[in-house]
C-alpha cells in the first residue's frame, strides 16, 4: 500500500484574490518578463498567483513564516 507524501505540494486549483498577493504577482510577472526581449505566449501572472497562493496556504497564513525549497 503506497503512503502519502508527507511534502507539501502546490496545487494548480488554489487562487487567490487576496489583493496583495495579486498585486505581488504583477510585480513578479513584470520583473521576470523584463529579462525577455520578446513577450512569451504564457501566462506567468496566472502561474505566480497559484504559486504566492500556494506558499501563503502551506503556511498557514502566518506573514512571517518560512518555507524550504529542497532538490529532489
């Protein structure tokens, strides 16, 4: 019988309207498109929402919590 991971993981379902978070989001999608010459067909704000929402949820909301990225 196979156990679940005990890793927290991202789920692409999770968006947030938390203003702030939106608004993070713009400046993330701003700051790494400006490294790009030509726009890319993606839609990386979207991408960064599910992420800053993801990271807010698997930490329990709290402003000051830490997270670790760890290699596979």
């Amino acid at each position: 019988m196979a156990t679940e991971s005990q890793t927290p993981c991202l789920k692409s379902n999770w968006v947030s309207d938390d203003a702030r978070l939106v608004n993070r989001a713009s400046e993330l999608t701003e700051q790494y498109l400006s490294g790009y010459s030509r726009k890319p067909n993606k839609d990386f704000h979207q991408a960064f929402v599910v992420v800053l929402t993801s990271l807010q949820v698997l930490t329990g909301f709290k402003p000051n919590a830490e997270i670790m990225i760890c290699p596979n």
